[in-house]
C-alpha cells in the first residue's frame, strides 16, 4: 500500500528534525544524570542534612583543591579548544563558518562533557546550560558535514541554532525554553519556518534525555496566591533591585573572565590551587548551600519557606562562586546560578515584607532577566522550574524591568560579550 502524497512529503520533512531530536537528546542524557548525581551529592553537606561536618563531606567540600588544578591544567594543555562554558563558541560558530571545524568538532566536544562532568561532581557552582547547548550544535554540524543534503530546507545558520534549542531543552525537560531561547537568543526570529521545527526537535531531544522522569515543576510548587495587583506593585522594586543584581552577576562573571582566564592559561597549577582554595572555603562556610549550579538550594527554599537563611552572605557566596568557576573558563552555566541569586535576595525580601514565596518567583525571574537581558526566557523558566501560574502577570512585569535594568550595567547582553571575547 502505497503512502498518500501529502503524507509521505510530511515524513519527509518532519522525520529528519525527530532524528536530530532523537540525537541530541541521547547525547544530552548522561549529563541529566550527572547533574541528578550532584544534586545527592549535595544532601549530604550539612546545610541540607541538617546534620554536622563527617569526613566524607569535609573531603567533599576540599575537593575543588584537587579539581581546579587538573581542570585548569588540561585547558591550559592538550584539552585547550574544551575550555569555557559552550554557548559562546556555538554562537561563533553559528556566524563563522570557518571556525566552526575547530569549535564544534567531535574531540573538543567530548572533552567539555568531560571537564563539566568532573566539575559538577565536585560540586563546583555551575549551571549546564553551555555544555548541553554546545552538545546539541556540534551534533548538528557532525549531521550536516556526513550527510550535507539532510534536512537541506534549513541552511546551516539555523540547524545549528535549532539544535543548540534542542540541547537546552534536553538538559532541562523544558522544550518550549529551548524554542526561547533560539529565538530570542541565537536566531532573534520568532518566524514560523524555524520555530516549528525548533520545537519538534525540542520536544523530542527532552522526552528522550529525561526518561528517567521528572515532576511537572522541577524544584516544587510554590502553592501561593497573590492578587494581580498587589503582584505588579511588587514586582516594580523586585524587579529593579534583582535585576540589578543579576546585572552585577553578569557583569562580574564577564570582567572575571577577560581578567582570570589569560592568567589561567599561564599559570594553571598556582590559579587552580588558589580557586580550589576559595571555593572550598565558601562550601565550609555556607555548609554547602553554595556549591552546585543553585536548584538543589532553590528546591530547599522552596521545601522549607520559613526558614532563615543568612541573605547578605549567601548572595555574596553565589555571587563569588559562579565567577571565580567560569571565569576561568570551566565549562557550566549561569542560568541556576543567576536564578538562585534571585531566589535568594527575593526571600529575604519576602521573609522580611510578609510576601510569602511571592518575593521568590518575582527575584528568580528578575535575576535571570538581569544577567541574560532574556526576559521571555526566564519567564518561562521561572514557570517551569518553580511553577504557580498563578504569578504569572508578576513574573513578567518583574523579567522585563529587571531585562531594562540591566542595561544600566551592560551594554551588550553576558553571552554576546562573552562571545566576543573568543574573537
């Protein structure tokens, strides 16, 4: 029995994007289980236990002693085309082909998943957003170079940017984030002709990389109810005071960068010891509430929403964490960083205002906004991660001001300007 016409034309459009959902996807899986595996890491410091300082964690928390060196060390050597975080050399090379060979390639591909995966089993304070973005790019370009008349409709630009989509949708179980992001980040199109696309492959890449299951809202409900109004008033001086913060994270994280990675690849051995160093302290210091990519912290937060955190110094500690790891140019992310930031400063807020977990959501999106300038980005992400839709019209009010107020600090949005320091 033969296809009907229209039905085989749509297979043969729509079959080759599942394939390179279906690739990614598995690609990006063993990283969703590493980044599990952190996380039950992290229950056992103290801070989340509840419990004392054993040997065990205290070997935990020295463990960036021994980790920032060896990281440093291979940047600085053989795995030199492996360091920093992933999306900015995706965006390289979505606009210079040429560079692409070297910043997509296989190798260099494999040895950032290898870099990342060390640093976030140390517990180093990182997001993943850049290695399963870059995993999703490279895919793509290997796809491409083998069999250069697949998915042909597309040019090269926008598979790979479809593909970083999907890579970010696999490392989050977050499909329509990844189609965000694409088009407001790598593409700056919401055009139909790839925003279709762009979310087949991002549904496909997440139901394939997260079979292992995950809760409708990643880190908990925040079961809170606010009236519209009394959502926009406060999501005014949220949204500028963490938007601005999330500015100072980019800020700091960029000038971080152009300063500590040079030195980095001089002296990697004194720069890791020193970094170890200090990360370790901030992880005895916090008890551990600063170490991971910040969900582990957000999803205590939100289990335990009467508790009294120490404000000032935990924002201080995620603010110094992120920077001092990918600022020298460790492979990870800053979207859980920026996001636990906001989390932070907006349940202090709340804890001291009387606004519930409110001051939580309207911070995360806030701080996010701030540090990317993606403010439908991070809603959507604010949703997702700790869901109420009941917030939804603060959230946005609060991501717009704190994307508006970023622009105070940085003129250029953290990953472009990151982007161009590779030139």
């Amino acid at each position: 029995m033969r296809c009907p016409p229209v039905l085989s034309a749509a297979l043969k459009r729509l079959l080759p994007i599942v394939v390179l959902g279906l690739a990614v996807g598995v690609a990006c899986w063993p990283l969703n289980l590493l980044d599990r595996a952190q996380d039950q890491l992290l229950q056992l410091l103290p801070s989340f236990d509840g419990g004392g300082w054993r040997p065990l964690t205290v070997a935990l928390a020295c463990s960036p002693l021994l980790v920032m060196p060896l990281l440093l060390s291979l940047q600085a050597g053989i795995w030199s085309q492996a360091a920093g975080s992933g999306i900015p050399q995706a965006m390289v090379a979505l606009d210079q082909p040429q560079r692409a060979e070297v910043l997509l390639a296989p190798q260099a591909t494999v040895q950032r998943l290898m870099l990342w995966s060390v640093a976030t089993l140390a517990l180093l304070p990182l997001g993943r957003e850049g290695p399963v973005v870059h995993v999703g790019a490279a895919v793509a370009h290997s796809l491409r170079q083998r069999f250069p008349r697949w998915l042909q409709p597309l040019d090269r630009h926008d598979l790979i940017a479809l593909a970083g989509g999907a890579g970010l949708a696999a490392g989050f179980n977050t499909p329509f984030v990844g189609m965000v992001f694409v088009a407001e980040e790598l593409t700056s199109s919401f055009g139909a002709r790839l925003i279709w696309p762009t979310l087949l492959a991002c549904v496909t890449a997440a139901g394939i990389s997260n079979l292992g299951g995950q809760p409708e809202f990643a880190l908990g409900s925040l079961r809170t109810m606010a009236a519209e109004p009394w959502q926009l008033f406060w999501a005014i001086p949220l949204g500028i005071s963490a938007g601005l913060l999330g500015a100072v994270f980019g800020r700091l994280l960029l000038e971080t960068t152009r300063w500590l990675t040079p030195r980095a690849r001089r002296q990697p051995l004194r720069v890791g010891l020193v970094l170890g160093l200090l990360l370790s302290g901030l992880t005895l210091a916090s008890g551990g509430f600063a170490n991971g990519d910040g969900e582990a912290l957000m999803g205590w937060m939100i289990g335990h929403p009467e508790a009294d955190l120490p404000t000032a110094g935990l924002l201080l500690a995620r603010l110094i964490g992120p920077c001092l790891a990918l600022g020298a140019g460790v492979p990870g992310g800053l979207i859980d960083p920026a996001f636990a930031i906001g989390a932070v400063l907006g349940q202090g807020v709340g804890q001291l205002l009387g606004l519930g977990m409110m001051g939580l959501a309207l911070g995360m999106a806030a701080a996010l906004a701030g540090a990317t300038q993606l403010p439908v980005l991070s809603v959507v992400f604010a949703l997702r991660l700790a869901g109420d839709q009941q917030l939804l019209p603060g959230v946005v009010l609060a991501a717009v001001i704190g994307a508006y107020c970023s622009r105070l600090l940085m003129k250029k949005p953290v990953y472009h300007a990151l982007a161009a320091n590779l030139d």
